[in-house]
C-alpha cells in the first residue's frame, strides 16, 4: 500500500475534476467579468472535497488501519510484541508512536524499520506531533485544482486560436 494511491490520488482527482469544471466555466465568461468569485467558489469546493475524504468517507480510517496493521506485522515478525505502535492522533499524522520496554539497539532498529513502511512519515518513541494528514489532503486536492485550471485554460486557449480559422 503507497499513500499516493490509497489516500492522496482520489483527492488529486477530486480537485482535477473540480479545477477543470471551474475553469472550463470561469474561461467562458466576458472578459468584463471578474473571475475571482468562481475561483473562489472552486477553492472552497476542493476544500469541502477533502473534508469530506478524509472524514465521512473514510479515507483517513482506511489509510489509519493498513498503516497500524503493517505497523503491528512488523513487530509480530520481530518478535515485539511488548512494544505497541500506532499512528499518532489528535490530529491524525503519518508519524508512528512506539510505545514499550526495549534496549538501544532494538529502539533505533524499530525506528529504522517502521520508517520503511509505505505512508510512514516518521516513526518516534516520543509524543511529538507532525503535519496533520488533513492538511496534506488539502494541499494535495489544491494541487489538483490547479492542474485542473492549468489543463481548462489550455483548453480554451486551444478553442481561442481556432476560433480564429473558418475553413
């Protein structure tokens, strides 16, 4: 499981389309008209998009679960079963928090394997805290409301310049 695909690809997606919709409506309109409110209004829906992916969809849930399971096979594999991992909470982060009786040697190698895992951020003995996976889902769905503008402008560029031809 990567966290590209599992988690983050729907949301670029989600923001592609909603960028592109955007776009293709907000290109259309006169050139009198001002074009920030339909941006805007396109901001706010990838926002919403994201929102709603991470929380009533699930996504976050999903992407929680696999990580903590494949977090747990490792130490089962490892025979570690006194240590207990899980990603860190309140706000939900990629970041794992190991918790439990081990030496040096078993606390760095832990920390080595654990980061090794697809969708870790970082792996820590402590309570630290790292970028909540919200606010990468929004940047990520902003990411794709840009490239969905980007692809709708070229698009009207392209109906523009033919425009111009009458064959």
């Amino acid at each position: 499981m990567n966290a590209f695909w599992a988690y983050f690809w729907p949301l670029f997606g989600a923001g592609l389309v909603i960028g592109a919709v955007t776009g293709t409506f907000t290109y259309r309109l006169k050139p009198s008209t001002s074009w920030i409110r339909p941006i805007l209004i396109g901001i706010a829906a990838s926002v919403v998009a994201a929102g709603l992916w991470h929380g009533p969809l699930g996504g976050a849930d999903r992407f929680a679960t696999r990580i903590n399971r494949a977090a747990n096979a490792v130490l089962v594999r490892y025979e570690m079963t006194q240590v207990q991992a899980h990603l860190h909470r309140g706000p939900l982060t990629r970041q794992i928090l190991l918790a439990g009786p081990a030496d040096d040697f078993q606390r760095s190698e832990l920390v080595r394997y654990m980061n090794q895992l697809p969708g870790v951020e970082q792996t820590t003995w402590g309570a630290d805290g790292g970028i909540p996976l919200i606010v990468e889902a929004i940047a990520v769905c902003l990411v794709g409301f840009g490239v969905g503008l980007l692809l709708a402008y070229l698009v009207a560029l392209h109906r523009r310049y033919n425009a111009q031809w009458s064959w």
